[in-house]
C-alpha cells in the first residue's frame, strides 16, 4: 500500500492544491502532482527547504556543449559532448572557456591512410 506523503506547503505557491485533480500549484521549476520534485531542465529540489529557494534552480546547460537540456538532480552536474567538461559543459579540454562561436566537439585529427604496398612489376 503507498505511503502517504504530506504535502510541504514549502514547494507550493499559497499551498493550494486543485480538490478536484489533485494537483498543486508549485514553485518554479518544481513539478509533480504534488510538487515533490524538480522539472527537467531544473535541479536542487533539496534546496527549497534547506536554503529556503523559492523554487529549483535551472540547470543551464551549455546548449551547445551538453548533450541534453537537463542536468542531474542532486548536483546540477550537465553531460557534456566529447571533449568537453565542465558544470555546464562550457570548458574545453584545455582549461579555457568556450567562446560561443567555438568548435562542440574535440574532433580528432583524421588518421593518415597507410599507403598501399607498390604493385608487383608486371609478369615476364
């Protein structure tokens, strides 16, 4: 049987829930019927009773470096494209910041194709 889990009028906005549907109103970024969890895109639910948040904090994500808009939940960390590392996946290999007009990916230099062996001279 599910637990029953009270609502914390923390995460709503005026603690109103719909009587009919159930949900709630929630703060930004939080999502759920009754408002227990961050929306994707968004992380830092812990956040709103701890530190007293008015909702969940966006992950920003660097569009052009993440591979996806959201971030993981408890520590707003991004997946990052190859090569790329960071919070928010705007640092590249080296250490600098990508610039926004700047490559996505470390591509490798391309393999150099090994000659092929010279043909046999011809038959006598």
């Amino acid at each position: 049987m599910p637990r029953h889990v009270p609502v914390q009028p923390v995460r709503l906005v005026r603690g109103r829930c719909d009587p009919a549907s159930g949900q709630c109103s929630c703060k930004p970024g939080v999502g759920g019927r009754k408002c227990d969890r961050c929306e994707p895109g968004f992380w830092n639910f812990r956040a709103i009773v701890t530190e007293n948040m008015s909702g969940c904090t966006p992950c920003n994500c660097d569009p052009a470096g993440s591979v996806r808009d959201d971030c993981e939940q408890m520590s707003g960390l991004c997946s990052c494209k190859a090569g790329l590392k960071g919070m928010k996946c705007s640092v590249c290999p080296d250490g600098s910041a990508r610039a926004p007009a700047a490559v996505t990916e470390v591509r490798r230099p391309p393999r150099r194709r090994r000659r092929a062996p010279p043909a046999p001279p011809p038959a006598p």
